[in-house]
C-alpha cells in the first residue's frame, strides 16, 4: 500500500507538505481508486501548523489524507473528513487516527494482494527471508489466500491483537506454529500497544514534553491500564501466545517491565525508545527482548533532541542494552523505514543517517552484533542449519562508511535451500 502513496518525508514545513500534495495532483491526478494518500511527514518540528485549510488549498475540494511516519497522526481535507465520517480536527490522533488507517486498507484484496507479492519479491532482493506483520487486523486467512497466490519469497509471522486474541485462543493458535502446509505462515505474538510515538508526543514518559500546554496530556498517554495489560498477558501466555508490548517512552517501558517481572515470563518490547536508566539491566534479567528500529533513531534525532532534551543519551541505547545482557532483535517497522536490514544495520552501526556526525556514537554497535540482531540471534552459518540465506557481492566487516553499508550488493537469496533471488 505504502509503496503507491505519495513520499512527504522530504517536507520540512506544513507549507511543503501541501506543496507537494499540489504537484501529485497538478501532474499525475488522483488515484483509481480512493483518496490521494500521502505518508512519511514529521510534523513535530515543523515551524508552522498543518491546518485543514492549508490542506484544502492545496487539494481544491479533493479527497487527502496524509499520514506521519509513524502513523499515529492523519492530517485530513475536508473533502476527505467527509467522505471518512471524521470531525473537524486539523489532525487526529492515536486511536483516531488508527481508524482512518484501517479505512484506507478497504480496498480489492485482488489488488493488495499483487502489491504484497511484489513488495515481497522486492524484499527478498535485499536478502530479506521473512518478516512479521504486526498490521491491526485478523490476518491468518489474508496470508493463507496470499500463499494460494504464489506468496513464497518471504516466511510469515501474523501477529494477533487484544480484539482478536478470544478468537486466536478458541482456534488453539500457538506461537510458532506453522498454519500452511509449507511451513512459510506462522502464528506470531500478542500485540498490545500502551502508548504513542515520539513525533506524536503521545509516547508516555516520566517527564512532561516541551510544549506540554498544547498537548492534551503533558507526559503522554498510557492508553492501557496496567492491570489490563497484566490480564492481557497473563491469558495469552496460558493459551502458548507469546506477547510484545508496544512501548516508546521510558515510563512505558517501565509499566511493561514491572507486568512481565510480576507475572514472571519472557517477551518482547516493540520500539524500547527511551529507557531509564536503572531499567535497561531488567531487560536481561527478565529474558525480555528488545525489538528495536535502529533506523527511527536517525531518521528521529532532531525531534529527539526537542522534545526528549537531556535524556537521549538513554534514547534508543542499543549498546548499553547489550552490555547489560539483553538480546536485540533488529527490524524496519516497514513502513515507517524501508524494508531493507542494511539500512537498519547501517543506522545501528553508524548512528547518522545523512553527512552530520555520528548521534550519540556511545550506543553504535558493530557490524557483527548488527548482523546478529537481524538474523534471530545468528551471526554464523553451519551444516544442519536452515538454509534461509542472503549471498553478498561485499564482505559487511570490511565496509568503511555508511553509505556503502547501506547500499551492499546482495547477490542471492535463498529461502529454505530456494532461491527467492538470484544475480549470479
């Protein structure tokens, strides 16, 4: 889906963002099908307010909907808040926002279906062998169909949410378990998110953001009560479903760590973003991994260092995670970064993703623990082992700059001894 949307990451300003909108439509029209819809914006250090007027000037009474990068906030026309059944909100957010996502996903599954399989050739390109899909919605049945359909280049973890975790219990699902006959579709982990994003300013941390007068609540937003998310937890675990937890500022991570220490099992933490310092040790004490997005940290430094001053020392700290023993599982978060694991494994190494210096180069890690934490803890190659391999035209240890890791030339891959791609 994301891949036929119109790119406003390069937007600086509300005012290009809209100017950018007006060039799409002026030159190439709107889409089939549904409104114009655009993603990648970074509104929280923006000098100017993203207004609905701004919006419609630049639409001319045409459906937009524009989404950020992380897809917490939608910036909507009139034309568009209409036809979605919206309010008259400049923006809206978290859960609102969601919604409209999820609106935007209706279209023909014959349609999403061939953009899937392509999106999924194109990743194996790169060396990707497989992913998980944490999307907001029951998506056993839609892989199984896609698989119907020749979707062989990738394996397949679905994630299932709190709305679906009755059913995925009643079905007897099990984390790992394989529900294809070729083994390529698995049953993932429970997602529960319990609070914003850093550009949305609604990721819940101990101290009040910047502008917190502006904001509708100072620290952010803890959107699930602790002792729901410990009930959640607690019955995934005792029906085999494995759980992560969605959470960004440090004293949502806190919130997820003291449930897995009292409940007394492992999981995940999905993003791990800023952590207070006495909580990055329990990470490994717990056996809690941290599936993080090293590209968000370059791709999030300036707004960072706004909205989170003084503390991104701890922010997205991947070398003080492993020196205290915890196990990384690297990851795009595609499509808020590129599904591509050297653009992951270059920001991880390198910390800077254009020609400023490194950020905070404390918490860089190397090539090899990169490599690693992109490859479910695996470095190495040894006869027995599953052959799901990315065959390079370089050796990543002896890349010197960013760029070059960023770009290294994949020659091959092999999904389960298949070639998924191949150059040679």
């Amino acid at each position: 889906l994301f891949r036929q949307r119109l790119d406003l990451f390069p937007a600086a300003t509300a005012a290009e963002a809209a100017s950018l909108v007006r060039h799409r439509l002026e030159t190439a029209g709107m889409p089939p099908v549904g409104p114009l819809v655009g993603v990648g914006f970074r509104d929280a250090v923006w000098p100017d307010r993203p207004t609905r007027e701004l919006l419609d000037e630049a639409a001319g009474g045409r459906p937009v909907v524009l989404l950020s990068a992380d897809l917490h906030t939608v910036w909507l026309s009139t034309a568009a808040a209409s036809a979605l059944g919206e309010g008259g909100a400049d923006l809206l957010r978290e859960g609102d926002a969601f919604r409209v996502v999820q609106a935007l996903d209706g279209l023909p599954d014959t349609l999403v279906d061939r953009w899937a399989i392509d999106a999924s050739r194109t990743a194996a390109t790169r060396g990707v062998v497989g992913i998980v899909d944490l999307e907001m919605a029951w998506n056993r049945e839609v892989w199984l169909r896609r698989r119907a359909l020749g979707a062989d280049a990738l394996r397949v973890r679905f994630g299932v949410y709190p709305q679906h975790l009755d059913r995925a219990l009643a079905e007897g699902l099990r984390s790992g378990d394989a529900v294809d006959n070729g083994g390529l579709i698995e049953v993932g982990t429970l997602k529960v998110l319990i609070d914003g994003s850093l550009n949305t300013r609604t990721a819940f941390c101990r101290h009040e953001y910047p502008d917190a007068s502006a904001l509708p609540s100072p620290h952010g937003i803890l959107t699930v009560p602790e002792d729901e998310l410990e009930e959640l937890l607690r019955r995934a675990v005792a029906g085999g479903i494995t759980p992560t937890v969605h959470a960004i500022g440090d004293e949502a991570n806190r919130v997820a760590l003291d449930v897995y220490e009292r409940l007394g099992i492992g999981g995940r933490i999905e993003h791990a973003q800023l952590i207070a310092d006495e909580d990055v040790p329990r990470f490994a004490a717990l056996g809690v991994q941290a599936s993080v997005q090293p590209r968000h940290a370059v791709d999030d430094r300036d707004i960072a260092e706004h909205h989170w001053r003084g503390r991104t020392d701890r922010a997205f700290p991947y070398r003080s995670l492993l020196d205290a023993g915890a196990v990384l599982a690297f990851g795009s978060d595609a499509p808020v970064a590129p599904l591509d694991p050297w653009e992951t494994i270059a920001a991880a190494v390198y910390r800077t993703g254009d020609d400023r210096p490194r950020w905070h180069p404390e918490q860089a890690v190397t090539v090899l623990e990169a490599l690693a934490a992109s490859t479910r803890g695996r470095s190495d190659i040894a006869e027995g082992d599953l052959a799901d391999l990315a065959v390079l035209d370089a050796d990543p240890l002896a890349v010197t700059s960013a760029a070059a890791l960023r770009s290294l030339p994949v020659a091959a891959t092999l999904l389960g001894g298949r070639f998924t791609h191949r150059t040679l």
